[in-house]
C-alpha cells in the first residue's frame, strides 16, 4: 500500500482498488452465517441480496456460475450459511460479500451426518459393485415405493405404460418427506419382499433439498435395501442428488422417468428381434426339410420295389430247380451207363455163378441208386419248398390272401394315401380271388 501523504493523496477510486484488494488478501474465504434479505435475480442470472443478523446486515453477490450448483433458489427470511470471500464493490465503495457457495442453515450438520455415515457403510462392503445384481431382462411385475400423490408416480407410470403396457406395476404408498418417511420405506421394502411377487423395485421421489430427501439417507433405509432378495433401483431426486440409498440400491437412477426406462423392455425393440428369431427359424426349418427330402429321395433309389424283388428271388428259384433237374438226368444217366457195362461184362463171362454174383452186385447198386436218387430228390424238394415259402411269404398275393386289397384308380396307379383320392373318384380293388370296382364316398 502506498504511503499517505497530504502532498500525494489517494484518488477514491485508487482507495477503493487497494482497500478491495486488502480484504481480499486478509480474507480469502470465511463461512458467515444470517438471513436473506433484498433478494434479486436480474436477467444475467447472477443473485444479489443482503445477509444480516439482528444487529448488522453486509450486502453479497453470488455470481451465476456459482449459484448453479446450489439446488434451491433462497427467498427473503431464510437462514443460511455462505462460503465467501471479503471484497469491495469499487464503483460505490461498498463493503461486500463474494459467495462461492451457499447451504441452507442446518444442512452442514446434514452433510457431515451423510459423510459420515457414507464413509461406514463403505467400509462395510455396501457399495461394492460385486454385491449389486442385474435387473431382470422381462418383470413380470414392478414395484414401486413411492408417495401415491407424487410427479414420481405419475412419470413412472407414463414410461411403464409407453414401453411396456402388458407389465403389471404393484404400488406401495409411503411418504418420502420428514420423520414418518424413512420407517415406512423401510416397512414397504420389507413388504415386498414378504409378498415375493415383483421382480425389481423402484424406490424414490422427485427433487428438493437435502434436508427433503434426507429419509433415503437414513441407515435404516440404506440396510433395508442392502438386505433387500428383490433388485431396488434407487431415483431419488433430480440428476444431481446423490443419496445413500443410490450408492446401496443395485442401480442408480438420475430421476423416476429415468427408473422405469431402466426396468422396462422396449416393446418396439422386443417385437422387432423376435420378428428376426422368427425368420431364423423358418430358414433353417426350410433349410432342413430340403435336407431330410435329399436324403429321402437318396434312400428311396437305393431300395428295391418289392414286385422287383420277388421277379428276381422267382427266377432264381426257376434256375436252381433246372439244375436240381439237370442233376438228377446226370445222376441217372451214370447209373444207367454203369449198370450196362456192368450187364455187358455179365454176359461176357457167361458163368452163372458169376451171372448170380453179378446179377446180386447190380441188385445191390441198383437199390443204392434209388436209394440215392430218392435221398437226393428229398433233399432238393424240401430245398424247393422251402424257396416256394419264402416266395409265398413276399408275395403280394399272399399278402391278399391275408385279407388285405391293392386298390388302384382309373390308370391303374396303385393309390398309397387317402390324399390321393377324391370325393366320387372310381378306383379298382384287387382281392385274393379277383378284382371288385368301388366309389370313394369321402375320404376318411
């Protein structure tokens, strides 16, 4: 500060520039205390008023980039406490306040309360991320605690039923505001939770100050939510109020609105991918029809026509009998051929005895022969016979013969589905013993 001195005085306004900047120096930042007075809020938006006790009143601005954070707009009467600093206005000389930050008197002992019971229940684990659980992707229905007469409600409702109308929502009347608030919060979670037939909560109010939200910063109602089998989303207030019941509830809401966003579907968004799970499907239905109708048609070349069959197992049957036969003339043939010789030597040797000898050995091989050729015949009857079963067993005539019919239309195409037929269609049924021409009435 310059010297005083009567041959170089001060202007006033070079006082007022170094008694502005005195105080400032000497008074950085002070917390005072008193009431509003004179309140103004010109078009700037910067806040002018007057703050005094009974025995003295100082004149203070709060300027508009500092007044933004504070959560209500004072009115003349109120008491309250400024974080300022000293200053001069230089322009009138006049003594006054720079606030930087306001509270309404009592919420300093609020704010300290709400730290210190932040800083416990965070050393206890209740704000972890690892204890809050996720909301359910579809409710089947949403709590919600709340005051029944609320803008909450009313906004909660109107996102609920723009979202998702099919939800049903169950309402738990409490007040959210003064002494009865933070037991009957604690009383309608409890209820809740007994009834076990929502599958998320909302719990929450619109704005106001802290001492108007102070219920959802109680403890009682910080561990009811902690403790709480159902998943609590916490909206309490406006983006800006943090309370202890949105660092506990397993999702933070800035406001109601913003609450029933979070634990509702988008009903657009829902019919839209199921409209696209329903395309998948019947793409890949397509895609396996088309498969399964390959490996049909593949399975269906690769087995025989039974009529085919029966051709084939016939005409093997004709060739084994022809050798069968062909093997008897070759065996009688040798028998014949042997049993001449053997006469011819008989005739030459001319003996009797050995005529009768001869005559006994060609007895003997003849009886072998029949012998051998019945054996050999047997064999190859009951062989035959056998095949002849087996033919009968495959046989579409036998299958007649059981009762059954091969029905046929006008083309002679054998029918194989009631589909094939039509009310009046003539159609042809092949019996055992014959055919008989029928009408079809209706099919079954």
């Amino acid at each position: 500060m310059s010297e005083l001195s009567p041959h170089s005085p001060l202007s006033v306004s070079e006082l007022n520039r170094q008694v502005r900047r005195l105080l400032e120096v000497s008074f950085m930042q002070v917390w005072v205390t008193g009431e509003i007075s004179n309140f103004s809020c010109p078009s700037s938006g910067h806040w002018y008023f007057s703050l005094k006790d009974d025995k003295a009143q100082v004149r203070c601005a709060m300027f508009r980039n500092r007044n933004m954070f504070v959560k209500q707009r004072p009115r003349d009467g109120e008491a309250v406490t400024l974080r300022a600093k000293v200053s001069l206005y230089e322009g009138r000389g006049e003594f006054q306040l720079i606030a930087e930050g306001m509270e309404l008197a009592g919420e300093g002992e609020l704010r300290r309360a709400f730290e210190e019971l932040k800083l416990k229940l965070s050393r206890e684990g209740l704000f972890d991320d690892a204890r809050k659980r996720p909301l359910p992707a579809m409710p089947k229905q949403v709590g919600v605690i709340t005051s029944p007469t609320g803008a909450a409600v009313r906004d909660i409702l109107t996102v609920l039923k723009r979202r998702f109308p099919a939800i049903p929502v169950l309402l738990f009347p409490v007040p959210v505001q003064g002494k009865e608030a933070g037991p009957a919060i604690v009383a309608a979670i409890a209820s809740a939770n007994r009834l076990n037939c929502c599958d998320v909560l909302i719990v929450g109010r619109g704005g106001g100050s802290l001492e108007d939200l102070w219920a959802f910063n109680e403890e009682p109602v910080a561990r009811a939510i902690a403790a709480s089998a159902i998943p609590i989303v916490s909206a309490v207030g406006h983006e800006t109020d943090i309370t202890i019941a949105d660092l506990v509830a397993d999702l933070r809401a800035p406001t109601p609105s913003a609450a029933a966003e979070k634990v509702s579907p988008d009903q657009a968004e829902w019919k839209h991918r199921f409209l696209l799970y329903e395309q998948r499907l019947s793409a890949a239905a397509q895609r396996l029809l088309r498969q399964e109708g390959m490996r049909l048609n593949q399975l269906r070349e690769r087995l025989k026509h039974p009529g085919r069959r029966l051709q084939e197992s016939a005409q093997r049957l004709d060739d084994l009998e022809m050798r069968l036969h062909r093997q008897a003339q070759n065996l009688l043939s040798a028998r014949r051929s042997q049993l001449t010789h053997l006469h011819e030597r008989l005739l030459a040797s001319s003996p009797r005895q050995s005529l009768k000898n001869r005559h006994a050995t060609v007895d003997a091989l003849d009886h072998r022969l029949q012998t051998a050729v019945l054996s050999v015949l047997r064999h190859k009857s009951q062989h035959f016979a056998k095949l002849c079963g087996h033919m009968e067993a495959v046989s579409p005539i036998a299958t007649l013969a059981r009762g059954y019919a091969i029905v046929s239309d006008e083309n002679g195409q054998i029918i194989r589905s009631e589909k094939e037929v039509r009310t009046g269609q003539k159609v042809k049924a092949r019996l055992s013993d014959g055919e008989i021409h029928c009408e079809v009435i209706a099919p079954a």
